[in-house]
C-alpha cells in the first residue's frame, strides 16, 4: 500500500510518501521537511499564531502536489506538541483537513511514544530483550519512551523543546553562557524527575529520533548534502556532542547557518537541542546515543498500512 503521512510539528513540517509491504516493510519514496515553526510563541500566548499556521500552509501546498503526483492510496496528517497545548490547535486541525483533505488527528502522549517507538524499532531487532530509550526532541516537548521486543514498557512527554526552550533562554547572538546555564538548569531536573529510577536502570541503549539528533549527527559526519544513509545508526558520544555544544554556541545565527550538516532554518533552534539531547542521555547515564531518521513518520506509516489493510 502506498502512503502519505505528513507530521506537522512544533519547529517542522515533513512529509513521507512510502510503500508498505505485507511483511511491514517500508520502502521510502519521497521524503520533505520544512522548518515551519508552527509553535512560535505559544509558550508565552497559548496560542497558534497566523503567521506560523501560514508558513505551515506553504508547506503543506507543495507537498498536496507531491502526494497527488504519486498517487497515495491512504493519506493522513498526525500533530503533536504545539496544536496539543495552542487553545486555537483543534480550529488548526479542522482547517488542515478541510483544505488538503488529510485525516488529520492530534495526537495524544501514549499515541505519539507508541508510533514513535514503532518507527525507531521498525528495522531493529524486535525478539532483542535490550530496553532501548527512544529520545525524541521536537520545538515543543521532548519524548522519552522505552521498551523492548517492540513494546512501550514506558513513556513520557516532557515539556522540554527546541523552540520553546530558546525562545525562554536565549536571547543573546551568540547566546551567553549564563543564558545556556539557566537552560540546562530548567531541561535537567524536568528530565531526571519525569522517569521513575527503575526504568532508567534497565536502560541499556538509546536511539535519538528528529530534526535535532539527525542534524547532530550531519555535522558530526560533515554532511553537504545530506544524507540519509549515513546518518542512519551513527554514534555520537557525549564527548563529541559537548565539542559539538560549545562549537555552535560560540557562533551567531549566521555563523551557524554556514556549517556543514546543518539545515540553515536549524541555525537558531540547534543549540537548545544539543543541550536537551546532552542532558536525556545524562539523566540515563548513557555515554552515547545512535541517531535515526525512522521516526513517528515509520511509525505513523506502518500503522495506516496495518489499519487499512
């Protein structure tokens, strides 16, 4: 079955067209992302604002021609962080289905680390009785989910994002050192208090998902362009990500923009996630972390193929 999952998310819009086997097996065959910021100052209104839904429309009008040009059979549309908490999120959603006919749904915590885990675990083994940390950091919130043999045996969305976190933190180019400070100081006691120390034990290896952990490992590699293949299971150390960290905080906005491996619409958001990636991995006592780019779009994809089925 061939379909089209489009994510719209709190700091991006991106879209997979795939075909699903009978097996489970995914093969991609068009694959978009657009930094849209939808969640734009919704931490200080609570809502979505006109501009951020509009870049989201752009998006979404490119991507309608891509769907229709290769003839999705099952089109859906999944939301996360930033329409979940913006008072005007459900008006947000009815209007993304109206216009583009996409079945869109918000989803809802459990939903979300269940489709997220589907897709990080989609290739691995899942007979493995290793319990894996899936981090993955969006604009808005940041989801820990572990599991093993494919299941979630826990889950939690933290309120510890991209966008959110440096429109809170860093208001200096580039940003001050006390200004990274009071962010590692606000994201390390939300992530260490929200996993309960018996899961945290059993956790033996970690995989990070999205925007942030692909585009860590990208500038770890010195990607230009990007490629997908090879970022696929790299490893990056907490050594490395720390060089990482201090590299890209001692540059500005437009330094960044310049760097190998870096989407230059990441520039301003990339730091905060270094710093949310250095304490996850911190909070679990873990050393490194694979990075992935089969995420809740695997997921998302694998489940519509299994429920239209």
């Amino acid at each position: 079955m061939r379909v089209a999952v489009v994510d719209i998310g709190t700091n991006s819009t991106r879209l997979l067209v795939a075909d699903v086997g009978s097996g489970g097996a995914l093969s991609e065959l068009d694959r978009r992302s657009t930094v849209t910021r939808l969640g734009e100052g919704v931490d200080a209104t609570g809502e979505l604002g006109e501009q951020p839904q509009q870049r989201v429309f752009t998006a979404l009008d490119e991507y309608a021609e891509a769907i229709d040009a290769l003839e999705a059979q099952a089109r859906t549309a999944v939301m996360t962080s930033a329409v979940r908490d913006a008072a005007n999120g459900p008006a947000f959603a009815a209007r993304v289905r109206d216009r583009y006919g996409l079945e869109g749904r918000t989803l809802s915590g459990d939903e979300e680390a269940r489709l997220t885990f589907r897709g990080a675990t989609a290739a691995r083994d899942r007979t493995s009785a290793e319990h894996l940390l899936v981090i993955d950091i969006g604009g808005g919130s940041t989801e820990l989910v572990v599991g093993a043999r494919g299941e979630v045996d826990f889950h939690v969305s933290t309120q510890n994002g991209v966008v959110r976190h440096s429109e809170r933190h860093i208001h200096s180019d580039p940003p001050q050192v006390a200004e990274l400070e009071a962010l590692a100081d606000d994201v390390r006691p939300s992530l260490a208090a929200a996993v309960p120390g018996e899961h945290r034990r059993r956790v033996t290896a970690a995989v990070a998902v999205a925007g942030t952990a692909t585009s860590c490992a990208a500038i770890d590699l010195g990607l230009d362009p990007f490629d997908a293949s090879k970022v696929e299971g790299h490893v990056l150390t907490v050594p490395a990500l720390t060089a990482m960290r201090d590299r890209l905080a001692a540059m500005t906005n437009d330094e960044r923009r310049g760097v190998a491996g870096l989407h230059p619409d990441r520039a301003p958001t990339i730091v905060a996630g270094v710093l949310i990636l250095l304490e996850a991995l911190r909070a679990f006592g873990l050393d490194r972390v694979e990075a992935s780019d089969r995420d809740i779009l695997w997921g998302v994809a694998l489940d519509t193929a299994n429920t239209e089925h």
